[in-house]
C-alpha cells in the first residue's frame, strides 16, 4: 500500500495564514531596536495560526482509513503546539523566577509530546519502502539533528560570546539538516511522485523559516521582548487533499502535510528560547565531546547498515535485471525461431505498399528470397481481381484486417492466401503494416469443390434443384424489372425410365442419364441453363426466349431423345414428355415451374414424345382434374360407377370365347364421364386400388353368374384390367383370392390384364403376377408391342395372352412392312404357346386379313362395343355368328 502524493496543493486558508505569517513578521522587525508596542500584541498571530491549522487538520481527518488517521493525529499535534505557544507566552512575558521555569518546562514537555505524537503518525503511515529500509533512514535523520541539537544547546553559552560569527553558521547547518530531512521524508513518502508547486513552496518556506529562527534563537537573548516562537511554528496550514486523479490511479486519500519538516524545528528552537537564564549563575553541563563522539559512532553504524542494505539491494537488482536480460534474450532467440520456422509468411509493408520486411518462409510459399522482394512493391504480386481488396488496408484506420487474396508463385501460378494485417504505421516503432499469411490454397480448392458438388448433380455435371431455383429466381426478377425481356422454362421428364433402370440395372440407368443431359445441354443456346431436378426429369432455363424460341427449343429437345442411345451396351429407345412455360407478369418463380408441371403432364397424356405449352386451359384442366378427383371418391358409394363387357370372339366363327371389363361412370351432373378422363386421375390419386377392387368383384360375381345359367355357353374368360399400382399393392393377392372365394368362380376363368410396362422393371410387380399365376389366374399382356417390348420379359414373366395393340392391328391391311409387327407377335405367340388376341379390329378386312397372319381370337368395334351384362347372354347362344352382317354394329 502506498501514499500518493502527486496531487497535493495548497488549502484555500493559505491566504489568512500568510497574513498571519506577514503580521508576527512585521510586529517583530518592528521590535528588534526597542519596544513600540506591549509584547503580547505580538503573540496573537502565533496561536491563531495554530489554531487555525488544527482546524484544517481535524476536517481533513473525515478522510476514511490510514489518511484520516494521520490528520487527526496531525490535529492533535497542532493543538499540543498551541498549548506549547501559550506556554512560551507566559514564559516570555512573566520574566524570570519560579514560575517561569515551570513554565518553561511544561513548554518543552508539550514540543517534546508534539514530536512523539508526529513520530507516531509517521510510523503507522503505509509506505511504498520496507521497514527497515524506511526505519534506518528515519533513524540516520533523527539521529543527525538530535546530535546537532545537543551540540549547539550544549555550547550554547560558550557561542553566545560570539554569537555574531557563529549565527549565520548554524543557520546554514541547520537549513542543510532540514533540507536533508525534506528530501527523505519526500522520497520515503512519495517516491518518485511529483507536487504541486504551491505546495511545495509552501513546504519550503515553513522549513527555511522553522531553520531560520532556529538559528538566530542567540541573537534574541539580550532582547527578551521578542521570541522566536512567533516564526518558529508552522505560520501557514497543512495543505489540503484535492480530488481524485483523473486518470483513475488508486490512492489512499491523503496529501502531504505541511507541517512534518516544520515541528521538530519549532521543537527545538523552542525548547532553547523558552526562558532566560539568571545573571552570576551557571550549571552543570555534560562533556559535549563525548556526546558528539558517541552520537558519530552511532551514526555511522547506521550509515553502514543502511549501505549494506542498499549494495544488497543493487545485487539483487542487477541479479534481477541480468535474468530479464536472459529471459529477453531467450524470447527474442524463441521469436526468431518461431518466425524462420512458421509455416506462415510474415511480411512488413510501408504505407506506399513497399515490402520493409519478410520472413524465410517466403521461399517455401511463392518461391522467392527475402532478397528478391524486399523494397518491391505487394501489388506486383497480387491478382488483378484481388488488387482492390488488398489494398483497403492501406486506406483503413489503426486495426486488423482479415482477407483473401490470390498472390503469383515464382513459377507463374496463383496461391491463395488468407492474409490478416495490421495497420502499425501510427506505431514509431514499425512504421508499417504488419501481415501474416496462410497458405489456403488446397483448403480454397477443396471448399470450391464441397461448394460445386452442393449445387451441381454428381452424376451428370447440371445444376441441381437449388442452383436450379436461384437462377430461376434471378431471371425472373430480371424479367420483371425489363419488359422486353422473355424468359421460359422447359420441363423435361424420361418415359418409363423406372422400368428401364430396375430391369436393366442402375449402371444401365446412370449411363442414360448422362446421355440424356449430354443431348439436352448441346440442344441450348449459351447462356441457356440445364438441370436435373431429380431422378429422370430435367428443366432447361431459357432466359431471353420468346414463344417461337422456346417452341424450336422443345422441339430440338424431342429430336435430340428421338435417336437411339447407347448406354452401357445397351441400345435404347427413349421417349420423353416436355412441358414448355413462358414467363408473364403475374408469376414468380415457383409459379413458372409449377406451369411447366403441368405442361409436361398435358403431354404425357398425349403420348409419347410430345411437347406441350403452358396455357391457361391447364389451369382449368388441373382444376377440373381435382374436382373429378373428388367427386371420385365418392361415386362409389353413390353407385355411379358400372361395368361394360366388350365380347372377345374366335376367327373366323365370331363365338364369343370370353369378355373384358370395362369400367364406366355416370355422373349426375356431368352424365357419362370417358375413362380417359377419370382413369388417369385415379391412378394419379390412388383411387384406382379400391375402384379396382369393386370391378374385379362385378366381372367374378357376373362370371359365375353366366357360368351357372348358361353353362357351357357362358364366356370362358373373364379378363379384369389391373394397373401398376394395383401390383404394388402388397394386398392385391389376398383380394384376388378372396374375391375368387366369395363369388365361386374358377381361378382358370380370370384373366389379368397388366401392361408391359408395369412388369419391366422386375420388383415386388413381378413377384405379384407370379403369386397370381399360381392361384391358377391367367396373365394377359395388354398392348404389346408399344413399350418395352422384350423377350426376355416372357421367359420371366408367366404371360398366357398377348393381346396386340390396335395401332398394329390398323397397319394389317397395309404394307409388308406395316403388318410386320404383327406377324411377328403372331409368329412369337404360335412358338411359345401363347394365345394372341387382336384389339381394335374396326373393319371386316382387318379380321380377314389377322385370320390370314394366324390370330384367332379377336376383339374390337367391328363385332361388338362394350355391353351391359344382360346383353351378353343372346350373343352367346349358337345361332348366328358376330361375324355374320346381321351382327355389325
């Protein structure tokens, strides 16, 4: 703990002590030759000003802590000083006798205390020096002027004789005693602390006036009028604390006081000039030479100690100061080491981008000496693009700076660096801009790539769906802000590529894929972007198109997929469906994709290799869509819904051999709704499981119905239609069974009717037709020959029925080429035992001609449309054939 002193200043009641001072002062220059005025006018000022300090002390002592207590203790003194000054009063204004030694020896037993008690304060005070430094230095001090002290009060009779030569010498002696205490006291109290100089000259003048009236006490023994207690004691106040630093520094609340170099003085000056000694008597006084030799002896022991102390302290000093040097050192090797051996490059630029600067490491990194870049400037270094952000730095204030930035290799390539400087050119001691740099060249190379593969397709290369939608979303807004700016959409999805990728295989499938959006990305214009969305469908942004544009587009598209593809060592026929949207003011981008949607599945339900845009009609068409997806739902428990029988006849006799069911519905509103509208939306919703369901009961139920009432006559086979979905379906076994059961008919009369398509790929659809072929039901493939027609699917598949597609049937009656299709199927039926039934047979030549080609069973508008139950039983009494004129529709 330490005392702070370096704001200490003069109280505001310097100014009436001073007059004070000025009086006594005045009063006693106007004395010294003869009396003018009574002697104890001049004793006013003295205890005025006492009291007066102790006033100031005892306010100051509100301070809390060690700072009150040494300004009590202060006031305490001043008071015990006053009571001093009183006494010498009386001593000097009663003369001599009795009472006045009494007197004069309750004076020196009151300066005497005064002393005890400034001693005391001073030893509880906190200091910044140790004990014992601080309690040899105070002992040197007393010591010294307690010596003198004894010395000239000793001799004081002897001097008196000639006081005139030996005053001004123990005025000197004194004033370098009192000097030499104010310099200790200030260096053990403050330390190297400054004062305030009014403060100080304070403190100066109550040393050099307390010394001063020491020494001329002599020459005021032949006028005893006059004392020397008027100067001697402290004629101005202690100083006053002022308030806090304003730099915050801790304190313990105390200044330095004024009167500590100013009591002994008082003390001692006192004690000699409170009496006067009696004519023709003398005393005994002690040898002063022993005294003074004892005194020096001590003295010197003391100067001894305190100089052992002080080389003990300067060893320990330089000790000290030796391990920070090694310390230093070995810090300053451990730097260098660190800089010469990072893995960073560390650089020093001037404000003109000079490099002052630069570490070994710049070799391993950019392939260059220290040499060769000193005094060159960074920009030489730095990329074109980067050279912007490199040099913000030069122009921001004082701080740090993190960037990237991409500087040449000695070689001639570029290397990213992560920089982070820092501008030091306010700092004398750098002048510069200080740089560290990290190579981050595979790390920037690597966070490209994660970057890359986040909105590319790994498979094909395209953009995926996010980068996908962010360009959408920019080039919608450019359309927006620009009116003669177009943009477009295309939507394009792979027919029955699910079928190929699962029969096939995946590599069969991936092969395609990157086929495809090799084709589709050669189609598009620069600047054109190509994605894959997901699985088979693919979007193309055309930004800048216009309605011709985008059609020559799509049509480029349908071209492009047209030919054969070569994948994996496959050749493959693929189909796609394209939906084109073209932007207008009421769309964003989601809007935009969505009418593609909807687009590419109006084409979808066109066939094949169709391409369809956007137009407000789909919106009408979806609407219309979910409204007959509702209403659906619902027709059954309304009994809405019926079935058709359409005969399948036996060439050339036209005998009905069996039917086909066929569903149909009847709206309340909308009348006969065609199965080409609601059927899709069934599959679409799922609605075709249970609608399936019910018409496979009705055909059973109706089979063994016919069965019964017309025997052998009855329609043999009962064919129900079954979609994909409805194979997926891990029940639809279990509901075949138990239909078969409740309605009795025989397993060997149903026939199944599935697509190619639906079976191709293999999988659970596979696995369903196999487990009904085992319950004893017949499998038909219908219109075969339009997808993925394979031989190897009938080694795989337990097919029974081909049944051949009309748009073959239609070409019977044309060229050999044209029939050719359906020679074959006919040819492949007759080798594998299979039975082939031609669908849509419209005219007699087509029948003729199939009978020709082989078939034998046949089915279509040219013997009978789709019939209610109860007009199938008359066709199917042996009278006249379906074939005969009278039966024509």
């Amino acid at each position: 703990m330490s005392v702070d002193v370096r704001s200490v200043r003069a109280h505001p009641a310097l100014r009436g002590a001073v007059i004070l001072a000025v009086l006594s002062t005045g009063w006693l220059v106007a004395q010294w030759p003869h009396v003018i005025v009574h002697p104890a006018i001049g004793w006013i000022p003295v205890p005025l000003s006492a009291g007066l300090a102790a006033a100031v002390c005892f306010r100051t002592a509100r301070l809390a802590g060690p700072a009150g207590r040494f300004w009590r203790h202060l006031g305490i003194i001043m008071l015990i000083l006053l009571g001093g000054v009183l006494s010498s009063a009386v001593d000097s204004l009663v003369g001599p006798g009795a009472p006045t030694q009494r007197s004069s020896s309750v004076t020196m037993t009151l300066y005497l205390g005064a002393v005890l008690v400034l001693v005391w304060a001073l030893l509880r005070l906190p200091v910044r020096r140790r004990l014992i430094t601080f309690g040899l230095d105070l002992a040197v001090v007393v010591c010294s002027v307690s010596l003198m002290t004894w010395y000239f009060a000793a001799r004081g009779s002897v001097e008196l004789a000639r006081v005139t030569g030996t005053a001004w010498a123990i005025f000197g002696v004194v004033v370098l005693l009192f000097a030499g205490l104010l310099a200790v006291a200030k260096v053990a109290l403050a330390g190297t602390g400054g004062l305030d100089r009014s403060a100080l000259w304070v403190l100066g003048g109550t040393v050099i006036a307390g010394a001063a009236l020491g020494a001329v006490a002599p020459l005021l023994e032949s006028r005893p009028y006059l004392n020397d207690c008027h100067l001697s004691i402290r004629s101005a106040p202690p100083a006053s604390p002022s308030p806090p630093s304003s730099s915050g520094s801790p304190s313990c609340g105390w200044r330095l006081p004024g009167p500590i170099a100013a009591v002994q003085p008082a003390a001692v000056s006192g004690g000699h000039r409170g009496r006067r000694l009696r004519p023709g008597r003398h005393r005994p006084r002690p040898a002063p030479h022993r005294v003074l030799v004892g005194g020096s002896v001590l003295l010197t022991l003391l100067v001894v100690a305190r100089q052992l102390i002080s080389f003990y302290e300067n060893s320990t000093l330089l000790a000290r100061v030796d391990a920070s040097m090694l310390e230093l050192r070995r810090h300053e090797r451990r730097f260098r080491s660190l800089v010469q051996n990072s893995a960073d490059i560390f650089a020093i630029t001037d404000a003109a981008g000079r490099v002052t600067y630069a570490s070994p490491s710049l070799l391993r990194f950019l392939g260059l000496a220290v040499e060769e870049i000193l005094g060159a400037t960074i920009s030489d270094r730095v990329h074109p693009e980067d050279l912007v952000e490199a040099r913000r730095l030069a122009r921001a204030p004082a701080g740090t700076v993190t960037q990237q930035v991409r500087l040449r290799h000695a070689a001639g390539d570029w290397r990213w660096f992560e920089v982070v400087s820092s501008n030091l050119l306010h700092d004398p001691s750098v002048r510069g801009i200080v740089s560290n740099a990290r190579d981050i060249t595979e790390a920037r190379r690597y966070q490209d790539q994660l970057g890359y593969q986040a909105s590319h397709d790994a498979l094909t290369g395209l953009a995926n769906r996010a980068l996908f939608n962010t360009a959408t979303t920019q080039a919608v807004r450019v359309a927006q802000s620009s009116s003669a700016a177009g943009l477009a959409l295309a939507l394009v999805d792979l027919d029955d590529f699910k079928a190929i990728n699962d029969r096939l295989g995946h590599a069969v499938g991936d092969a395609l894929l990157v086929e495809v959006s090799e084709r589709l990305r050669a189609s598009v214009r620069p600047g054109d972007t190509v994605a894959r969305l997901g699985g088979d469908e693919f979007a193309v942004l055309l930004p800048g198109a216009n309605a011709a544009e985008s059609a020559r587009i799509a049509e480029t598209f349908i071209d492009a997929l047209a030919a054969p593809v070569r994948a994996a060592g496959y050749e493959l026929l693929i189909q796609a469906g394209i939906g084109v949207a073209r932007h207008t003011a009421d769309c964003d981008a989601s809007d935009l994709l969505r009418r593609a949607d909807m687009a590419m599945y109006a084409a979808k339900e066109l066939g094949k290799s169709r391409w369809v845009e956007y137009g407000p009609e789909l919106d009408a068409h979806a609407v219309e869509h979910a409204q007959i997806a509702a209403e659906l739902s619902q027709a059954l428990d309304r009994d809405e819904l019926f079935v058709l029988y359409q005969p399948i006849v036996g060439l050339p006799d036209g005998d009905v051999r069996g039917v086909e069911a066929l569903i149909r519905w009847r709206h309340p509103t909308r009348g006969l709704v065609s199965p080409v509208t609601f059927i899709p939306v069934a599959e679409r919703t799922g609605l075709i499981v249970p609608i399936g369901a019910w018409v496979l009961r009705q055909a059973c139920a109706q089979g063994a119905r016919w069965a019964a009432s017309l025997g052998p006559l009855a329609p043999w086979k009962i064919s129900v239609n079954a979609s994909a979905r409805q194979l997926l379906e891990p029940a639809f076994v279990g509901t075949v069974a138990d239909t078969l059961a409740d309605t009795g008919l025989d397993p060997a009369r149903l026939t199944i009717e599935i697509t190619e398509t639906a079976v191709f790929g293999g999988g659970r659809a596979l696995d369903t037709v196999r487990a009904l072929h085992a319950l004893g039901v017949k499998i038909a493939l219908d219109d075969f020959g339009t997808g993925h027609s394979s031989l190897g699917l009938l080694r795989t598949c337990p097919v029974d029925v081909l049944k051949v597609d009309k748009s073959f049937v239609d070409g019977v009656t044309g060229s050999v080429e044209q029939e050719a299709i359906a020679t074959s199927i006919s040819e492949i039926a007759q080798a594998l035992r299979l039975e082939a039934v031609a669908e849509g047979v419209e005219t007699a030549e087509q029948a003729s001609r199939l009978l020709e080609l082989g078939y034998r069973l046949a089915q279509g508008f040219y013997f009978a449309r789709p019939l209610p139950a109860a007009e199938i039983a008359p066709l199917c009494t042996p009278e006249p054939s379906l074939t005969s004129p009278a039966y024509r529709p």
